[in-house]
C-alpha cells in the first residue's frame, strides 16, 4: 500500500497498529497515540475516535478522487479540536453524514434531527439538536436509517412556523462518547426480544408447563404436624418435607388478621402432589428456579422466609389477579356500572330460581336493559378471587369460612383445623384453574416477552429498615397527638360551656346563629320515687347524662368524649364565619353561609353559588329574610364542603376572608392540615409488616426473641404490590405506591426516608425524565419521521424555562397562573380531560374569575394545544383535531384508542377486552382509552428498562437488585462498590429503552438530550431529591444529602463506572441469548399510518389554523380524488368549432389540435381521421387560451 500520510501535527508516527471492527466490514480502529486526524495509504481516512484516548477511526475511502480526498481530510483537521475529541453540533453532523458504508454514503441526503434539516436552510444561526457520538449511533442503530421525505421536512418546518418555535433551538452540548455494551441483535427489537426471552426464562417455560398440567385430586384428609407435609396422588401415607421440591407450585396462605400478620396455615398444588403448611414458614431452597402462582401473590409472598434476604430468589412468583386485570380489567368510570349489573344479574337468577312467575324474570329482566346493552359487561369483573372464578368458570366460591381467621381463637382455629385447610386447598384449587385461562389469554394479549419477564423482578421488591423506623412510628404518634391534644381540650371546653346554656331559662342559645343550630332536644330526668320513710327521690339508673342536650350527648361513644376538628360540630363550637357571616350547615349543600338581601348582589357578582332548600330542611328553607351562598370548593361549584378546617382552607383564613371569634381557630386549622397525611395514613403504616433477623429463626422453629426498645437491627419490607393493578397495567400498592415526599408542614410525611440502606449498601436509581410526556410528544413526532417535528415534540426536546418555550411556560402564560399549576393542566390533557377539567381546575387556582371568564380561558388553552375538533369527511373520515401544538398527538392517540384491538406502539400490549371498540358504544370512555394508550406505553418504559437492568446486572456481575418502583421512579438496592457501573448501566438502559420507542415509531434516530437520565441518584435512604432534608414536625434532624450524578460527571468516574466488555459473567447468572430465536414483526405504528395518513392533504389539514385554508385543502383533495371525465368522439368526422379562439387551452397549440384534429408531430403528416370511436380524456381545470 502506498503511503501518503499527511505532514504537520496531524501526521501519525510509525507503530500504528489496525484494529478491524467486528461488526462493521472496512471499518477498524488505528492506534498510536497522538494522532488527531490523519490519511493513510490508498485513500485511508482516519477520525477521531472518541471511544479510546490516542486512537482514530478508519475506514477505506478508495474510489475517491485526490481532489475529495484532500478536501475530505482538510475538513477533517477543521473540525478536529483534540485527540478523540469532537467540536460541537457542526462536527456531530459531520460524522453523522459520514457515517453510512456501501450504497449509504449520500451524505449530503443524511440527516439528524428536524432541527438540523430545518434550520440549515435558512435560519442564519443554524443550531442542532445534539446527538450522541457517531459510534454511539452505529451501536444502537447498526443499520443506519433513511432521511424523511422532504416534502414532510416542509410541512414540520410550517407548523413549528405557526407555533412560534422554529429555528428557537438552545442545545449546544458536545456530542457524549463512551464505550456501549454491544447490541444482541440487528434491530433494537431483536435486542429486547433476546433481552426479554433470556429473563423471562425458565420462568416462562415453567408458565406455560403449568398452565397446561392438571392437578391432583385433594387429599380426603389433612395431617396436623408442623412444617410441610407431603400427599401422594398414589396413595402412599402424607411424607414430612423440608419444604416443596418443586418448579411449579400454585401457593395460598391464610392469616389470623386480626392478631398478627404472619401465616398460621398454607397450601400449595404441583403438577405432582399436594403440600400443606402449617409451621415454620419455609418454602425452600432460594437458589432454585421455580415459579409460585397466586391470586394477589404478593400478599403470599410477605409471608415466605426466604424472601426477606438481601440477595433475590431465584423464585418466580405469577399473580393471577394482575392478569386478569391485564385482560379482563375495568377502569374506575366502569366499575359503578358493572356492579348496578351484577346486582341486577343476581336478583334475576335468584328470582328465576325460586319463582316461577315469568312476569316477575320478565320485568327485571327490562329493569336491567340497559345495562346489558353494554357489551362490555360481559367482558369484565372486579379482581376478587370470587368474582375472577365466577367470571372465568361460572364457578360459586363460599369464602365464610375466612371469616373464622378473623373471629376464632387459637384454640378454636385448631377445632376447625381440617375444615380450614380445606377451605384453603380450594382456594389453590380454584387459583390453578383462573391460572390455566389467564396465562394465555396474558401472553396473547401481551405477547412480547418483555412484558411477562419484567414482572419477575415487579413481584420481588423490597425495602430495608432498621431500628429507626420504629422510632418514625412513636416519633410521628407522639407529634400528632402532642399537636391535637391542645386543639382538642379548647373545643371540649366550648362544648363544656355551651351545654350549660341548656340550663338557661331564656335559652340564649336560640339568639345564637351557630348554636341554634344544634339538636337542644333533652329528656326528661326519670325519678325513682322514695320507697321507705327517710329515703329521697333519686334519678334512675343506667341514664345518659341526665339532662344534657342530645348533640352533647352524641359526642360520647362510650364515656369518652370523642370531638376533634373533624367533627362537624366543630365549625359551630368555634363559630366560623365567611366574610363575617355565619356558616350554616345543609345535609344537602354541605356548608353555606347566610347573606342579608343587601349583600346579596355582590356575592352573586363574585360567581359564588347560590343555593336552594328543599323540604328536607324546612328552616332554611322558610328563611325568607336571607339568602345562602356555598362555600367554595376547590372541585368545582357542584361539590359541596364537608370541613371548613380542611388544610385547603387555610389561605383564606389567612387572608381573612374565613374568621373566628377565637384566635385559636386558625391554630385549629393549622394542626388538622399538619396532622391530615398522618391521620389518613398510620393505619396503613404501623401495619407494614417488618422482619427483622431477631424476628424469626428457622433454627428455632420460627420462635421469636425479644428486643429491648432502641436495640439496633436489620430488617426488611415487602410491599405487598399488584404488578398489574390497573388497567394500563401499573404496579398498585396502597402504601409505599402512594407516599408522598417530605414536607415541612406535615406530620409522618418523612416516610419514605425512613427506607434505609444495610451498611455497605445504598440506593441508586432515577426518575425517567417526562415520560409520558416524550412518549406523547414522539406519537406526534412520528407523523414527521423526524425528532421534534411536531409543536409538542419541540418544545418537550429543545424548550426551556428560561426562554419560556418548554410547554408548561407556554401554558402557564395563557392561564396566567404559575407553571408549576400549568403542569397539572397540561397532564390531565394529555391524559384525555376535556374542558371542564380544565375550567374546574382554573377555578380553584384563581377562585376571582367567573364561570364565563374560566369557560372563555379554557377554550383558549384548548385551542392553542389540542386545536380545533374538524369534520371534514373528504379529509379523514373521522372527526380531527388541527391548528394545535398537540393536534398531531391526539389525533394519532384516538388512532390508536379507535382500533378494533388497540395495542402500545412499542410492545404491542393490547387493551382489556372492557375498553375494546367493539364492545363499547362509539365515544364511550374515550378519555380512559386515550389514557390507557399513554399510560400503558408508559408501563412498556418501565418493563424495558427493568429487563434492560436486568441483562447488564448478569451481564457485568453486579451486585443489585430492584428495590421499588413508583410510577416514572426506579430504584436498586446496590452494593457500594457497584453504585457507579450500577448508575452506568442505568443510563445505558434508558438510552436502548428510549431508542426502541424512536425506532419503533419509525424514527431511527435519538437526540442527545432524552437520550441519558438528567440525573442517577446515589444515595442511602429512599426519597424523592438527594438534597432534600425530610425536615417534618416529627423529625426535626435533617439527613445528610446523597450523591446526584449526570452523564459527563459518571463519565468522569473512569473506570469506577466502567463497563468492562471484558468482566466474565458468573456461568450461574449468565445472559444465554444465542440460540434465542428471533422473527421481525410489524411496529404496530406502521398499521396506524396507513389508516389516515396516506396522503400529505391530511398532515396540512393538520397544520392548518384557519378555516378557509382548511376549504382550500379539502376542495384540492377533492379534484385529485375525481374521477376522470370522458366524452365520445364521433368516427364519422372530427367536431366543428366555429369559433376556434374560444377552445380552453394549456398553451398555444397548432390549430388542427386545437378543432380536434389528429396530427403526428414526429412524423410531421398531416391529418389523419380516426376510424373508430375514441375516448378523449378532459383535463380539468385548464385555463383558457387563444390562438
């Protein structure tokens, strides 16, 4: 090879060395050292390689001229600034043209992003979206892609136009380079589908084994002894176990619940035996591969002692509920409805059973109708075990036997012992049979493995605790009631001193506009006459308070007096007014306040509503002096107040408008608001139930020691979570699901912070950045084929605060509110609310405005986001959104919830059979459809990122596990010398998962800035911020911060958060994906877009703002879509005009055309006749000419 290495300081010293890539053919690495750009041998170009210190990347460029060569390699040296270093957006877009082999090198066809097509053309400070390096590109996008049609790079470029957005781009950062761990596949959707298969495995062979097993017949009796016992289906004598040698088991536990949580008893059914438990609590080695089947398993698995370890079991536990909600669930809107149908069902079959009378079966059977004339119902049941066996097996489950755990002793459960074994058993019977239906319809309707491997690791968090929280429970007890004891004693002593006004013979009371209120009505004393000379007349026994009114008597329970804020004779003992006038209380409106006739004008201009009585409470209603205006609510005019003292109250004591005639009312309201979260949650808290390690001891037969008070220890948590709760397939958990953060005001609120890591472990984990919010904005991004190409998309990728161009700036400036409340609109739209949401929400924000102005508000905020609903069937035959920033989004989304089958656009889950199209009435619960779209592509995020997770932790030996997951939150439980790989892998999760939904919406591209977490958190409790101090009235100690940590700065970690291709993957645990077999399939967005977008009239009516455009499009859709018109022609002789000048014309012709003459122009002949008749095809709308 001849050399002809360049001079200068780019010139590369001798002992270079050529590295061939192993993926790419021609492609290889050259190292040496020093060199920033080179060219080497026979057209050899060399570049920067970002991926290793001191080398290039190159790739044989023969064919090329000198001349290309030379202008190649100057370029090359212009954009070059350090070794394996890259210049900004300019130098990115280099590389990226550069980078395709073959019949891919038309650069200059090649794009990024929209911004770089876009505003490359003419905007003269031309900005890119930053992208990762170009190696980066190729590994995660190893076949390249295509550049969109420019045609729809025009109309992107129009409708960020309109919006005020293009050319607005504020992303200048470097392009980020570091080695990724190769992809397993040619497509990202191979990566995931080998991803998937490998972790859901053996699980989901075992899955699919057991759902297609039968079962053995029950044992006939049942033996008393301690631990596991085995039974034979062949008759030999039940066998004492260690625990169930088995792959698959189907697992039920029954606790005595209302005296401890702990299992008492347990049964389990294998394809081979029967087991039942009675004590310890083992279910077997953790080290082996096997799967426990369940209705709410995670209730079970709280109860299993080798769950409660830091190291995860190899068990894989299936949940028959979340299946059957995944297939069979219903959404909030729909369960008031099943269940008036399930009444009606019920009475009918009850009535046909026990009467013959037809009329009778025939009148409900017209009672109910309506009802039935909802398919849906048909389709669907609530998630009990009962109700799931009743909708799957026409199967009637007795469940009264579970009551005596509740209600028997100890002594009495061992009587009824036999009974409630079999009473379980049936359970587990019942259990495998729901297990054999819902396993299939699941992978049928959820059928990328994905979907069913990530709910392995979804049934198997866990979170750690030590000896402080306990001290958070007495802590947070002791605050509240520290807090309330105050509050309380005042509001007793009112009450005290206004019953003694019962004794007043002018009964004050009745002056008084809040007491008079109350119920005054007293029995009389009953005397027990003096039987004997020298006794007295006494009161009877056994009365209640002699003499006190009835609403004084109603606050005694027992011999307690039980009045706090939350009573509603509170508001009148602390005689609360509105504006100084008094509050009444209506069992219809809930709290009014009364209004003398000359006020009442001022409150009707303040839009408060105004309020009318019924018979049902005849004094107010005869109140013709005054007129009642209720209490606002922050949910609108329609609801009532039910507690003046609510925390969402205080703001308007504070501003005066709600007052007292004692100071410590407002003191009232401040503590019922501090103590409201504690209140609402410590049933929930003080019954999580805590293993420690001096808990249980198997040795010892599950026999529990003693601790002192304040004795360190290590104990754990497992959140009894649904991995698929709702309908769009969410993880549910009553409590750790829905805690909230830390809050200064509040009471218990440093829940969450009081997860704490073991020593030598911490927390690392993130918040998926907007998610469902870039899932939303990349539907609309897809229509483009480009990454910011519609309003939304742009403003979710490239906005800023700052610039005020990111959406919830935007909303926040048509509102008029602050971008914080913008955030909440713009959620709620994006989730399918319409505009009463909207208005309902803008008044509790701003309660001044009326109910036109919030109307006329919320109609503006739709407008400029959803845009204008159309009707134009020429366009697109159903009804369209256009002239919004969110129109192509919501558009594509009632695509997708408008399908006969709708599925996600990445894993293809399907929706339940409730919310199907065919099963609903056209329109029905839309915005639960649209929000199912949304929300479950929001599970798929999840779902990849967890299997992503869990490749790279096998993969590179990592020492972590998932702790929990709340919604957009992830977060391990790591041992401290893999917290920087683990947060590298991590990103490089996020990253594949980000560029599967790119890809899959058929956009093979990915911006640097949604391509990395903002932020991996290290850290050693569990909360929201690493820098948050979880100060609250019951911990009043901050916590030390943790450790946050963006790209650049991991990267900076070297090899600490390395991920060594080179690490040896422990045999046991090792990723096996080579023999997983692979089929491409269909994105389910490409099915979408060939339903309504064949044709670019609908992207522009899309776009278009105003109506007479909109008039223009459908009238030249109209002209391209007629048929064309044809007239005879007479063979006889050609058509005479007798004024030739008026013949319609596209240009000047020759005359014997013009009359409709034949002429050959090539043969230059002169007329010929047709000799038969001809079809002569009209143009339409030709100009007219002459000649």
């Amino acid at each position: 090879m001849k050399s002809c290495t360049l001079s200068g300081p780019h010139a590369v010293p001798g002992g270079r060395r050529w590295l061939p890539s192993p993926r790419f053919p021609n492609w290889g690495l050259w190292t040496n050292g020093e060199a920033r750009c080179a060219m080497l041998g026979e057209g050899q170009l060399l570049m920067p390689a970002a991926t290793r210190p001191g080398a290039v990347i190159g790739c044989p460029v023969k064919g090329f001229a000198s001349p290309v060569l030379h202008v190649v390699a100057t370029l090359m040296r212009a954009l070059c600034s350090a070794a394996g270093q890259l210049q900004r957006a300019p130098v990115a877009s280099f590389v990226r043209l550069a980078r395709h082999r073959g019949r891919r090198i038309a650069w200059e066809a090649q794009s990024r992003c929209l911004a770089t097509v876009v505003n490359s053309a003419d905007s003269k400070d031309s900005k890119t979206l930053a992208l990762p390096s170009t190696a980066r590109y190729n590994e995660i996008f190893p076949q390249g892609s295509n550049p969109p049609p420019e045609e729809l790079v025009n109309l992107a470029r129009d409708h960020l136009t309109r919006h005020d957005l293009y050319g607005k781009n504020t992303d200048n950062s470097d392009p980020i380079a570091f080695e990724l761990p190769e992809l397993k596949g040619a497509t990202l959707d191979e990566h995931f589908h080998k991803l998937g298969t490998d972790c859901a495995e053996p699980y989901l062979r075992f899955a699919k084994e057991f759902a297609c097993a039968s079962i053995p017949l029950k044992p006939k009796r049942w033996k008393r002894q301690s631990g596991w016992t085995k039974y034979y289906p062949d008759g030999r004598p039940p066998e004492k176990v260690a625990a169930p040698d088995e792959e698959m088991l189907c697992f039920d536990v029954e606790t005595m619940w209302k005296e401890h949580p702990f299992a008492v008893m347990a049964c389990a059914v294998s394809p081979t035996a029967w087991y039942s438990w009675l004590s310890p609590w083992l279910l077997g080695d953790p080290a082996k591969d096997r799967i426990v089947v369940g209705h709410h398993i995670g209730y079970d698995r709280a109860r299993i002692l080798e769950e409660y370890d830091l190291k995860q079991t190899r068990t894989g536990f299936l949940d028959t509920m979340s299946m059957h909600v995944a297939v069979n669930g219903m959404c909030s809107r729909q369960r008031p409805t099943w269940m008036r149908f399930k009444k009606n069902r019920e009475e009918r079959e009850r009535v046909a059973s026990q009467d013959p009378d037809q009329g009778i079966v025939e009148l409900l059977s017209n009672r109910s109708m309506h009802e039935e004339e909802e398919l849906w119902v048909e389709k669907s049941s609530i998630n009990s075990l009962r109700d799931v066996a009743k909708f799957h097996l026409n199967a009637t489950i007795d469940k009264s036997a579970r009551d005596d755990f509740g209600e028997l002793s100890r002594e009495e459960i061992l009587e009824k012992l036999e009974e409630l074994i079999e009473y379980c058993a049936a359970d587990v019977s019942t259990t495998h049979k729901v297990y054999q239906i819902v396993l299939p319809s699941f992978l049928n309707v959820c059928p990328h493995p994905v979907s069913f491997a990530a709910l392995r690791h979804l049934s198997s968090v866990i979170l750690p605790v030590n000896e402080s929280w306990n001290a958070y429970i007495a802590n947070a007890e002791a605050t509240y009631h520290k807090l309330s004891a105050s509050v309380e004693e005042r509001l007793k002593g009112l009450a005290e001193k206004a019953a003694e006004l019962n004794d007043d013979p002018e009964e004050s009371w009745k002056n008084d506009p809040w007491l008079r209120q109350l119920d005054w009505t007293t029995k009389p004393i009953r005397i027990v006459k003096a039987k004997r000379k020298g006794e007295v007349d006494r009161p009877a026994a056994n009365q209640k308070m002699p003499g006190k009114p009835q609403w004084y008597k109603d606050l005694f329970t027992k011999n307690v007096i039980n009045l706090t804020v939350r009573n509603r004779i509170a508001p009148l003992l602390l005689k609360l007014a509105w504006d100084g006038h008094p509050l009444i209380w209506s069992n219809k409106h809930g709290w009014v306040f009364q209004v003398k006739p000359a006020d009442v004008d001022a409150y009707r201009a303040k839009q408060m509503t105004e309020v009318v009585f019924d018979d049902s409470e005849p004094t107010l209603r005869d109140d013709w002096g005054h007129s009642y205006f209720k209490l606002p609510h922050k949910d609108g005019p329609s609801a009532r107040c039910a507690n003046p003292l609510a925390k969402g109250y205080l703001n308007y004591f504070e501003n005066g408008t709600l007052s007292s005639e004692y100071e410590y009312a407002k003191e009232a309201l401040e503590m019922n608001a501090s103590c409201s979260y504690w209140i609402s949650a410590r049933g929930r808290i003080t019954s999580q139930m805590v293993v420690t390690e001096h808990d249980v001891s198997a040795a010892t037969g599950g026999v529990t020691e003693t601790r002192e008070a304040g004795e360190k220890f290590q104990g754990f948590i497992l959140p009894q979570v649904i991995p698929m709760g709702t309908i769009t397939r969410r993880a549910v958990e009553n409590t750790w699901l829905t805690a909230s953060n830390a809050k200064k005001n509040r009471v218990g609120s440093e829940l969450k912070s009081m997860v704490k890591a073991p020593d030598g472990y911490c927390f690392v984990g993130a918040d998926v950045d907007s998610e469902e919010l870039w899932i939303a904005s990349l539907v609309g991004d897809a229509t483009f084929k480009i990454h910011g190409g519609n309003a939304i998309g742009f403003m979710t990728l490239e906005g800023t605060k700052a610039a005020g161009t990111d959406l919830h700036s935007r909303t926040a400036a048509i509102l008029g509110i602050s971008r914080n409340q913008a955030k909440v609109f713009n959620y709620g739209r994006i989730y399918g609310a319409g505009l009463k949401f909207a208005a309902t929400l803008l008044r509790q924000f701003n309660p001044k405005l009326s109910d036109s102005e919030t109307m006329e508000i919320a109609k503006k905020l739709y407008a400029n986001t959803k845009g204008t609903r159309t009707t134009r069937k020429t366009i697109n035959k159903q009804p369209f959104w256009r002239g919004g920033t969110e129109s192509f989004v919501f558009n594509k989304l009632e695509q997708f919830a408008e399908q006969d089958w709708a599925r996600t656009p990445v894993l293809a889950a399907g929706i339940t059979q409730a919310l199907m199209s065919r099963f609903v009435s056209k329109g029905s619960y839309l915005p639960s459809r649209i929000n199912w779209a949304i929300q479950s592509s929001g599970v798929d995020y999840l779902h990849l990122l967890i299997v992503s997770m869990d490749y790279l932790i096998r993969r590179f030996n990592l020492s972590a596990r998932l702790a929990i997951t709340v919604h957009d939150e992830i977060r391990y439980l790591v041992k401290d010398e893999d917290k920087y790989k683990t947060a590298m892998a991590l990103q490089v999760a996020n990253l594949w998962t980000r560029a599967m939904f790119a890809q899959q919406v058929g956009i093979d591209d990915l911006p640097q800035s949604c391509a990395f977490f903002s932020a991996v958190d290290i850290d050693r409790v569990l909360r929201k911020e690493v820098d948050m101090d979880c100060i609250t009235p019951s911990h009043p100690t901050p916590i030390p911060h943790g450790e946050s940590l963006d790209i650049q700065t991991l990267l900076s970690k070297g090899s600490e958060a390395r991920l060594d291709p080179s690490t040896v993957p422990d045999p046991k645990l090792a990723p096996k994906l080579d023999d997983i077999p692979y089929e491409p399939r269909t994105p389910v967005m490409q099915t979408l877009q060939g339903h309504s977008e064949n044709n670019i009239a609908f992207i522009k009516a899309q776009i278009a703002n105003d109506d007479q455009e909109l008039l223009d499009i459908a009238k030249d859709l109209r002209k391209l879509d007629a048929p064309p018109k044809t007239r005879r022609v007479s063979f006889t002789s050609a058509p005479r005009y007798s004024h030739p000048w008026m013949v319609p014309l596209d240009d000047p012709i020759p005359l014997a055309e013009a009359i409709g003459l034949g002429y050959d122009d090539k043969s230059q002949k002169k007329i010929s006749w047709p000799k038969h008749s001809v079809d002569v095809i009209s143009k339409p709308n030709v100009s007219t000419g002459s000649l």
